[in-house]
C-alpha cells in the first residue's frame, strides 16, 4: 500500500458541458469510475476531469480514501486523522468544489471508506489518538481505539500488570542503537520517529526513561514474533482500530457521514471488512447512519463462497465478477496443459500425472503459503501467538479446557489456518454459527479427532459458552483467517506457481482454469437474483495485471506448447545463469506489459520474488540474486538477439489478445451488475502490480481522444476499445438493462460464441478463445438466432448495411423489430444469423432494439 507516486501528469483538459439542467442522479449507479487521488492527481484535477468522466458515460465517480493520510501517500489507506478531508489532496472545499461541479454533469460521489486501520506514522504525532495512547498507556481515553494485547508485553517498573506496547521501529537491536536516541523536552526521537515521554520521566536517565514508557521500543524484526497490537495483514506501520466500538464507530466516521448528510457523498466502498471483529455489525451500523446508502464491500469470496446474504449492502466490489469474466475467455484445457508445460520448464521432464488433477499444484502452493505465515518464525507468529495466549487463559480459568500446552495449541491453530478453505469464518458471539463457516472449520480439521484439535475448532465456533475470552478468541480466529488467506494465498502463493500468471489474480482460483459458459450464465442468474447492483470490475488498484495485460496472457492458453518452447528459447538467449521460475515469470512479464521501460520491469519481478519468498524476502533479502535478476531483466532491452522475439510475439498475439480484450470489456459492461471502470482502462491499460498500477493517468489525453472517431484509424485498439466503453456506458445511462438470458449459437463454431440478452431490446455477443477459432477456420457456417420483438415471429437474413432507423410511429415493427450493432451501426433482422456477418468488423456486438413498442 505505500508505494511511490509516478511523476505528475498534465492536468485534463475540459470539455464541452452538457446542456443544463443535468440529469436527476439515478437510485444506484448505472456505472463508476475510480479514481486513485495523490499529491500528483488532487480533487482539483478531478474537478477538472468532470466533463470528461460525464461524457464518457458514467454515473458516479469513485474515489480512493479521502481523510488525511501519512504525508505524500499514493492511495489513502494510511488514514492519521479522521477529523478532516486530506489538505494534501486539496481539503474539504475541493472536495465540495468537486461535487458542486459532479452534480451539474448528473454525476455522484461514492467515497472509499477504511474502517479497519490508521498508520503509524512517521513522525507519530500525526496521529494524535496513538500519540495519546504512547504516552497515556491503558489509561488514554483513545485507548479503546486500537485493537491492542497489553497483557502481552510487560508494563513499566511501577505498573508491571498494566503491559505496554512492542513499537518495532528499531533499525537494529535497542543496545546498538542507544546513542541514536535523544530527548528533546518531552519527546523522544530517533531518526525521523518522534515518540511523547509519559508525563514526569523527561528527566530520567535514557535506560531508566526507556523501562518507563507504556511503549516498548525494539528491533524492527522482533515485530513478527512479538507485536502486540493488530495491523493490517503483515503491515506494522497500519494498526488497526475497534470500530466495533460505538465510540469508536462514531469517531472515525463523523466527517464522512456528515459529507453524506449534506449531499457531497451518495455512497461507501468499504475497505477490508474481513479485518473487522463484527462485519455485518458493521455494515448495520453504517446503513442506519446513511438511511441505506449505496454501499459495496471488497469481500474476496472463494471457490463457490457467497457473499452472507444478511450483510445489508448492495454487494461485492467486484473480484468474483473479474474471475468469472476472465474464466469464461481462458480455455480450461489449455490452461492445464500450460500448467504441465511448465513444471516440465522448471524440472527439465514431463510432469507425472495430469498437470488438472488434484492434488493440484496450485492448492499445494496455497497451503504452503498459509502454513509460511502461521508457523513458529512465520510473518502472522504474534497473531497466532496472541490466540495462544487466550486459548492458555481459557485453560486456567475452566478445568475443563486445561493442559492443552502451548505448543499443541499452536501446533492447532497452524493446522486450523492452514486448511481453512475461504477468507474467514463469520462467526458472531451469541449467535449461531452459519452452516457454511461450519463446513469449513470442519473441512479444516479433515477429520482429526485431536482434542486439542477440536478444542480450536470448537473455540473458534464460538461453541463452547459465553465469555469474554471465548467470545474474542472466535472474533480473532476470524480476524486473523483473513490476513493468512490474503498474505499466505494472494501474496505469496500467487508469485511461487506463476504457470498462468493472469490466473493468480486478486480472488483468484489458479487450480481451477477456466469457466464454461454455462457456468458463467448461471453466475450472472444468480447476481440478478441476489445482488443486483454489485460492483463489477476487470482493473483495480490492487490487481496484479490489468485486464489488457491479462487478455494477453490468457491467450498463452490456447497455445502452451508453442509458448513453452518460446519460453525456452528466450532463456536460452538470454544465456546461462537464470532462475528457471524468474525466467518464466520473467518472459510472462514481458508480454503482459510490453512495450515496457526497465525500470517498470525490475521493479515488478523483484517484488514478485520478494512476495514468493523462496530465494528473497522484504525481511531476509538477498541482495546477490536480486541483484542477478534485476541484471537478467534488464540485459533483455540490450539483447539484439532476444528483443525481436519478443516483439515479434506480441504481434503475434496482438489480433487473439484484442479480441479477448474487447470481449472482456463488454461483458463487464453488459452482465448484471455494476461496473466500476478504473482510471485509464477505457483504452488499453497494461499495468503490472502497485507501484506500477497506481501511477497519475492523463485524463486531458483521453478527453481529446473521446472526441475523435474510432473509424478514423482503423485497426486502432485504444479507439475501439474507448468507443465500446462510451457506446456501452451511454447506454446503460440512457435505458434499463433487463434480465438475462443466454443465447446459444448454432454450428460448428458454436463453442466460441458467448451471447446473452438483458431484457427485450439488447444483446452482447463476444467472442472466446479466438486463436483456437482461427485454427478451426473461423466462424464457417455457425449462426446465432437474434430474438424477435415479443409477441411476433422472428424473422431472418443477413444484415442491411444503412444507417437509417426507420423512425416509424410504430415503434419499428414494420422492419420485424430489428437490431442494430451500436457499434457498427449496422442492422440485422431477428432470427438466425451467419456470425461471420455479424462479427465482420468487430469481434463483438452490441445489439440494440432502438425502437420497441
């Protein structure tokens, strides 16, 4: 999350407004466009991109964390004061200016919402609740706020039972770095860290002064095994906050319901709510202050895991939309056999066994990954260690769950973490337990009758009675399954088995390649049915790869063999001493993001081995391989005899990779749900993991380039990706999408055609794993049946290549209600028809019934 900005853009130049009045804004957005406000891109600059972002179609624009942050933080969510909107990014009245200028374009604010951490910032009297809690201990009135174990460490020599807290800002052991501390009245400072002195201990000697704090000063290191309050994931600089508190609740929100109550803000994306003790508390607590406001949750849901349908919100910020709309364009055999060539890549021999089969190597992956975090020297060790602690307590205070030692206990919990199968378990004390986080604690135990096993499982389930131990060890347990799905899966597995690397995305499923289109329409039934107005997304600030870039990618699926021994001959190349997984991740890289500088491509595979942590870690770096692969990277850019191939393959890809792009972008745009556009992606976008994805996009740029015709430079994909986006957004604006239906194709291409109807009067039509089409010959004969208006028969033919509507006083039922290609302005008569005609310009379609009665 802290990341460098990219240098400072051009401000957007302005565009024409729209006629006044503007539209009346609609209930829920008909689609959002995000936003990553910084020191390079401030509300002033949004303003200035308001005409743009009405005229490319959207309702509501989306903007990143808006409360004051650590100074020149590139995304926000390293919130220090909840009292005030970010001076940095311009301050309240730019964020009312904003508004004021959003309203009259018909267009809304929805506002990123982080409820479940502050930075500990540097110098910390940024934040002033922390500050008082370092320098008042236990007896601060902001002491509620942070969610901290003070029993975990021992307090000062005059309240030895009162604990403090482990600050592991130390650049090395206290004993080394003692000259290096200085007090200045009553702060302590080391480096740029300026820590309050409790009241009267100024004037002790330093080692004296040091033992008297509420706060224990240490090594950096000691964070992993030791720390003692909790933190966003691994991040010991986010601490987090009981917003479970009213109090708590109250304060960290007033400023932003205040703005709600005033008309500035129409709606919530809620960061994290996995992190939180009570989501669904949460969610209630928040939908009572705003009267019900259009609110979405980033919620990672795997495998089949559904949003709990008792969180009173419109839905997800949309990862399972971005899966299941890149399944349904990546072709599940390919994928597997892709997976095979890789490990036959990596070992030198054809892998045993079916490369989709389970075990599979993925899954394998992901347990290590969350088996990593949890153990003895593991990056979540304090957190596991805290439930130990309370598992420990449990024992002295009740016989009945005594001489369960710590070391068994923590050797459960490792197991219980480790084998959980989703983000977490939604328990809530006092309540029972819901049948699937039931399911999954028992399929976390696979079977074992250990009793300290079950004891785990048990305390976890809240099932063994009421308490205040029992009842926080459940809530933790909760709390600290999400942070080892997210660090074990996501940010480690995700960069150790990189067969596919557009699989190992944000909510991904790399053990399971792939969607069939049946699955997906029955996904997109089960949106409309349950959560019509989800968020739906392809790019965001925290994927790895774009949507483009992944579009790319997912053609390597149609071709494993080929790109496999492209693969070995780029290594080859590029000359001995490579890392054979960096290679491959390395040469992935590349076509993801090319045309792409050195610096962009060193900086993304050194944080991918970073994140593996196999041969080099953020903690345990080792600067000689690092050093040998950001040397093989950017050796690539000089290598006469590598660089050709690489652009050669691109080309190569570019017709298989547009048309996936193309596909993707208007099934985002057509499938239930809402779409959540993010800063840039209406042109291809081919950006790699933050830093590289959060860098200022000129909007100016793209305002200009809405204005030119996609015809005007054929085959350009920036222009007819923006059409699509413009065309598809408008027309969300301008009428309602009804339900969906899918369409089948007929013929011997039928199998790469994906179709659906929302309502009546639109169908989209996209294509799916179009090399596999083009080595079939293409379309041949295959058709798709176009449904008639209701009520009448359907007609047939090819199409007429006018541009008049007709314009008929009935409503066009003369012409047999025809569809028109709002991209192509094309017409064709309902019935069936030949997709080489309909698919002649484009590889999708947007049909559209102008005019039905």
């Amino acid at each position: 999350m802290t990341n460098a900005a990219e240098p400072a853009q051009p401000r957007p130049a302005v565009v024409p407004s729209p006629p006044e009045p503007a539209p009346a804004p609609p209930p829920v957005p008909t689609a959002s466009y995000r936003l990553q406000l910084q020191p390079g891109f401030t509300l002033h600059d949004a303003t200035a991109a308001v005409p743009y972002l009405a005229a490319l179609g959207v309702s509501h624009l989306h903007l990143s964390p808006l409360l004051e942050a650590v100074p020149g933080s590139t995304h926000g969510y390293d919130t220090v004061d909840h009292g005030r909107i970010s001076e940095q990014l311009g301050g309240e009245d730019a964020l009312r200016a904003l508004a004021a200028e959003a309203h009259r374009h018909g267009l809304r604010l929805i506002a990123d919402v982080v409820p479940n951490h502050m930075a500990v910032p540097t110098p910390e009297q940024l934040n002033r609740p922390l500050w008082h809690v370092l320098r008042d201990g236990p007896d601060s009135p902001y002491a509620r706020w942070f969610d901290i174990d003070w029993t975990a460490q021992p307090g000062p020599p005059d309240a030895p039972g009162r604990g403090r807290v482990l600050l592991p800002l130390l650049g090395d052991r206290l004993g080394a770095v003692l000259d290096r501390l200085t007090v200045d009245g009553d702060t302590l400072r080391y480096h740029d860290h300026a820590l309050p002195l409790r009241p009267g201990t100024a004037h002790l000697p330093l080692p004296e002064l040091l033992a008297r704090q509420w706060y224990r000063l240490a090594w950096w290191r000691l964070a992993r095994t030791e720390l003692n309050y909790r933190r966003f994931f691994t991040v010991n600089e986010l601490i987090a906050v009981r917003v479970e508190e009213p109090e708590v609740f109250e304060a960290t929100h007033a400023v932003l319901l205040r703005l709600h109550r005033e008309g500035v803000l129409d709606g919530f994306r809620i960061d994290h709510p996995d992190g939180l003790a009570d989501p669904r508390g949460y969610l209630e607590r928040l939908a009572a202050a705003t009267g019900g406001a259009y609110t979405v949750v980033e919620k990672i849901l795997t495998g089949d895991e559904r949003l709990p349908d008792d969180w009173p919100c419109a839905g997800t910020t949309g990862y399972d939309a971005l899966r299941r709309i890149d399944g349904v364009l990546t072709d599940h055999a390919g994928a597997c056999r892709l997976a095979g060539a890789y490990e036959a890549f990596l070992r030198g021999a054809e892998p045993a066994g079916e490369p989709c089969a389970d075990p599979h190597p993925a899954l394998a992956a992901a347990r290590r990954g969350r088996s990593d975090m949890t153990g003895p020297q593991g990056e979540l060790a304090a957190e596991v260690e805290r439930l130990v602690r309370l598992a420990v307590r449990l024992g002295a205070a009740d016989p009945a769950y005594a001489d369960h030692p710590p070391w068994r206990l923590r050797a459960a919990l490792q197991r219980l973490l480790t084998g959980f199968p989703a983000y977490r378990p939604y328990v809530r004390p006092g309540e029972p337990l819901p049948a699937v986080s039931a399911e999954q604690l028992d399929e976390a135990l696979d079977g074992s009758a250990d009793p300290t096993d079950r004891l785990v499982a048990d305390l976890a389930a809240g099932r063994l009675g009421r308490g205040p131990e029992q009842d926080e060890f459940a809530v933790r347990f909760a709390q600290t399954a999400a942070a080892v799905a997210a660090k074990g899966v996501e940010d480690t597995a995700f960069y150790r088995w990189n067969a596919l690397l557009g699989l190992n995305e944000v909510g991904g499923e790399p053990s399971r390649p792939g969607l069939r289109p049946e699955d997906f329409h029955a996904w997109c039934h089960y949106v409309e049915r349950h959560w019509p107005h989800t968020m739906t997304v392809l790019s965001t600030h925290d994927t790895k790869r774009s949507a483009d870039a992944r579009a790319r990618l997912a053609v390597l699926a149609e071709q494993p063999e080929a790109w496999a021994a492209e693969a070995d001959a780029w290594s080859t190349a590029a000359g001995p001493g490579g890392d054979r997984d960096g290679d491959w991740l390395l040469w992935q890289t590349l076509v993801a993001a090319w045309p792409v500088t050195p610096d962009r491509l060193v900086t993304a595979v050194l944080k991918a081995a970073r994140e593996a942590k196999v041969r080099t870690s953020w903690t345990a770096p080792d600067d000689r391989f690092e050093r040998d692969l950001a040397d093989r990277a950017r050796a690539v850019f000089g290598n006469a005899g590598l660089l050709p191939r690489i652009e050669g393959q691109v080309r190569a890809l570019a017709p298989y990779a547009r048309s996936n792009t193309l596909a993707a972008a208007l099934l985002h745009l057509t499938v239930p749900g809402v779409p959540d556009l993010y800063q840039g992606s209406e042109e291809p976008l081919y950006t790699l993991v933050d830093p590289d994805n959060r860098g200022v996009v000129d909007l100016g740029r793209l305002a200009v380039r809405l204005t030119d015709s996609p015809a005007a430079r054929p085959g350009d994909l920036a222009r007819e990706k923006l059409h699509l986006t413009t065309t598809a957004l408008h027309l969300r604006r301008t009428r309602t999408l009804g339900a969906h239906r899918p369409l089948t194709a007929v013929g011997p291409a039928a199998g790469h055609l994906l179709a659906f109807a929302r309502g009546a009067d639109v169908v989209s039509v996209v294509t799916r794993l179009p090399y596999g089409l083009d080595r079939a010959g293409g379309w041949g004969t295959t058709e798709l049946h176009l449904p008639g208006p209701p009520g009448l028969p359907d007609g047939g033919g090819r199409a007429d290549d006018g541009h008049a509507d007709g314009g008929r006083a009935d409503g066009g039922r003369a012409d047999g209600g025809r569809w028109t290609d709002e991209l192509t302005e094309r017409h064709f008569p309902p019935g069936p028809v030949p997709v080489a005609d309909l698919l002649a310009a484009y590889p999708v379609a947007l049909l559209t019934r102008r005019n039905t009665a």
